[in-house]
C-alpha cells in the first residue's frame, strides 16, 4: 500500500471515531438561537393570568360575596301594607269597619323583630285603648326572645358562617394556585428534560450517520470491510430509533405543557421556546432547609386553614343547638292584626309565651351531629398537621437525593466517557472492533441521560419544596428561590 494512501486510510479511521460528546457534561443544544428561552418564571406568570383552573377559583369570591348577601337578607326591612275589612253588626246595626296599616318591620340578628308605622281606620272606628281615641295613629311593636333564639339563633348562625365565606373562598383559592403551580413546574423540568434529551440523541444520530458515510468510503477504497459498514448501519438505525422515541416524548411532554400556557383562552404548544439550561446544584448548608420552613406551612396552608374555618363554623351551629335546649320564652307588644278588636276599642296586644319540649329529641339530635363532626375535625386536623409534616419531610428527602445522584451521575459520565475516549484510541491502533466503540458510545449516552434526569428531579425537588411550605399560597414575586434560601439570616 502506498504512503500517502496509508495516511489517508488512518485519518478516515480516526474521523469515524469522533468523541461523541464535548469537554462539558452538559452537550450542546441543537435549537435554533433566535428562538426565546422560555423560563419557569414566564410559565408561572401565565399560569397566574390566564389558567383557566386559577382564574375559575377566582369566582369563590363572588359565592361569597352572594352567601353574604342572601344571610342579610334575612334582617333587612320589609315595607309592608295590610288593609283588613269586616262587616259586624253593633247594637242591632250592620257596620263595616277596617283598617290600613303601612309599617316597616325590621329584624336585629339577636332575633328581636320591631314594627313600626301609621294606622289609618275604615268606617267608624274608635281605638279607646292607652288613651288613644281616633282611628289614625302611629304603629309601634316589638317581639323579644327572651331564652332560645335570644343572640344565637339559626338566621344569626347563617350570618355568622357567610362571614366566612369570603376567608373560605380565599383559602380554596390558594389551594388552588398550589396545585396549579406545583403541577406546571413539575411539566416543566420533564419538558426541559426531554429537549436535553432530544438534543443528546439528535447529535448520536449525526455522529453515526458521519460515521458510517466514511466507512462506506473506507470500504469503497479497500481499507475497510464491508462487515463493519453493515454494522456502523445498523448502529445509525438504533440510534435513529431512539431519536424517534425522544421526538414522541418531546411532544407527549409539550402538549401536557401547553396544558398551563394559556393566551387568548387557548393553549400555546411551546414549539418555538429554547430551554434554558440548569441552574447550579446547591448544597444543604447553602439552601437552608430549616425548621422555620416546616411551622411556617402549618401555618399557613391552605388544606390546615380549612380544616381550622369549617371546625369554626361547626362550633357556630353547635352553639345554635346548645341554644335550643332553653325554653321558648317569648313576650310581645304589637299592633292588633283583627279588626273585630276594633268593637271592643283595643288597638294593641300584649302577652308572653312559653314553650319547652319535654323530650328535646330535636335538639339532642342536633346537638350530636355537631359533636360528632367536631370530633371527625379535631381528627382530620390532626392528620392534616402530619400530613404537611410528611409533605416538607417528603420535598426534603427529594431534594437531598437528587443532589446525591447529580453527582454521583456526573461521575458516571465523566468515566463513561474517559473509557469512550481510551475505547476509540484503542480502535486507531486495531486493538478493538467497532462494537465496543459503539457499545462505550451508548454507555456515555445513557449517562448524560441519568445526569439531565437527575438535574430535572432536583428541579422537582425544590418545586415540590416550595408546594409543601406554602410558598405559592398568593402569586410569588418569583424572586431566585435559590438565592433567597442562600441569604444569611
């Protein structure tokens, strides 16, 4: 073989062999420059302005601000006007005597009811009581409860519990952006996963078709056997196979993004968004996991925060109940309402009446009712505390271990690829086949593969760690999570 032939048939060798990764661990982007970066930031934005889950829970606030207003409707005044007639007969005479009240009747929530107004009498009519000697006369009545229904009573209770709508609504509504957020994040980082991964395998596809189109050439000049141009092949297949596989997990992972990207009530596919690369791994002393976190979210979530509003108005019907045992004890003074009262000369009516159940089985039984739903309370708060324990302990441990398998797969690649790189010196020299460098290839792959998902877990880490002590209960500042944890207390 010639000299300047031989030299040539050594280089093509060694092009087939290209390294097929770079110095850095993380490979390069295949993306086109000029498309926007889309950052979490700009998904949790949209997410607070136009998901229709977040913006739908915003409508709790009109529910209660409408419980509210159907509770004081019970206690606003009520115009009324009444006109009564009756014939009668009087001393041998036929006569037709009546009235016309136009009053106003009000109700305090302490269940005490009020009247008052102006009399006009039909025919004629004399009222001779509480010295009172025409038919047109001003109206005044009062019913008081004296025992049950005196403060706490049923309309009271209801107006009592709407007044908690609103703090109910606003905690439904944090709850809400919680899971939404904690969702689109999570889609995320398996969205920017999945594009890391695409380009990993975007480049492995190159670097074997390149590889098996020199060995083709190798092969067509006699330096090589067609054996191994059959096999470099192959490997372009698999690996094509696999880019295939990546390009259906891209667009299982966009479309579920595109879930939370929401504009003009549509959703938008990030077809076009780069993804940014990931943020620095930080250690535990640098994060600050620490206790503060864990009493600051039972505090403040939300799934606590209900548990702590309904107990509150269970505690405002168990006082309704608790009420119903005393007596019904009730005195009145109000306008008579008949106008045969009229022959006997009365104009108003006085008395006061007494009821009281002997058995009390309606109250009793209402009264454990409440009881018992505030003994099923006091258990699901308890378990709710446990549960956020659990939650931050949860997020802790997710974070911790995707910290130690960052490294240990950054490890794995960069000894993957130093037996890559040893494998293709080993394949210039002849001391090894194609196989092997294919085999050590694949080995790198799966490595960077390991390390982007590892990378991505520990993104879900800290975004799980954020849901679980509260952080996104109202729309956040979005200021470096990273960052805040690290500031010096």
């Amino acid at each position: 073989m010639q000299i300047p032939h031989l030299i040539g048939t050594i280089l093509l060798i060694a092009y087939s062999v290209v390294p097929l990764w770079a110095q850095d661990i993380a490979p390069p982007s295949t993306e086109d420059n000029s498309n926007p970066i889309l950052t979490l930031q700009s998904v949790l934005t949209r997410v607070e302005q136009n998901h229709p889950l977040l913006r739908g829970s915003q409508t709790e606030r009109i529910v209660a601000s409408g419980k509210l207003l159907t509770a004081l409707g019970k206690f606003e005044p009520n115009l009324v006007n009444d006109w009564e007639l009756e014939r009668l007969v009087k001393d041998g005479k036929t006569t037709s005597v009546g009235f016309n009240d136009t009053l106003v009747e009000m109700r305090h929530p302490w269940g005490i009811q009020g009247f008052a107004g102006f009399r006009a009498g039909i025919g004629d009519v004399e009222v001779a009581d509480l010295g009172i000697h025409t038919s047109n006369q001003p109206l005044l009545g009062i019913i008081f409860p004296l025992l049950r229904g005196f403060i706490t009573n049923p309309a009271h209770a209801e107006l009592q519990k709407s007044s908690l709508a609103n703090k109910q609504a606003e905690l439904e509504i944090q709850q809400s952006r919680q899971d939404v957020y904690l969702g689109a994040a999570t889609q995320y980082w398996s969205w920017v996963a999945a594009r890391k991964i695409l380009a990993l395998r975007e480049k492995a596809v190159a670097v074997a078709e390149d590889r098996a189109s020199q060995l083709a050439k190798q092969a067509k000049a006699g330096a090589r056997a067609k054996f191994d141009v059959i096999e470099a092949n192959q490997e372009v297949q698999r690996r094509r196979e696999r880019l295939i596989k990546a390009r259906r997990q891209i667009d299982q992972e966009q479309y579920k993004l595109a879930l939370f990207l929401w504009e003009d009530n549509g959703v938008v596919v990030p077809t076009k968004w780069k993804s940014p690369p990931f943020p620095s791994v930080l250690s535990s002393q640098e994060l600050k996991l620490d206790e503060q976190d864990q009493r600051r979210a039972t505090a403040i979530r939300p799934e606590v925060q209900l548990v702590h509003l309904e107990a509150e108005s269970n505690h405002i019907d168990l006082e309704v109940a608790a009420n119903n045992f005393l007596p019904d004890l009730t005195i009145e003074a109000a306008p008579s309402r008949k106008p045969e009262d009229f022959v006997l000369g009365l104009g108003y009516r006085f008395g006061a009446q007494l009821s009281f159940p002997f058995l009390q089985r309606e109250a009793r039984g209402d009264e454990l009712q409440m009881k018992g739903k505030a003994q099923r309370l006091k258990l699901l708060q308890q378990y709710r505390l446990q549960q956020v324990s659990m939650d931050v302990a949860n997020a802790r441990s997710a974070i911790t271990r995707a910290q130690e398998r960052t490294q240990v797969a950054r490890q794995a690649l960069q000894l993957a690829k130093k037996i890559e790189k040893g494998e293709r010196t080993r394949f210039k020299l002849g001391a090894t086949t194609l196989l092997f460098v294919n085999l050590r290839e694949r080995n790198v792959l799966k490595a960077a593969e390991g390390w982007i998902t590892a990378m991505a877990d520990y993104q879900k880490g800290l975004s799980l760690y954020r849901w679980a002590i509260g952080e996104w209960v109202s729309a956040p500042s979005f200021a470096d999570f990273d960052k805040k944890r690290m500031e010096k207390s």
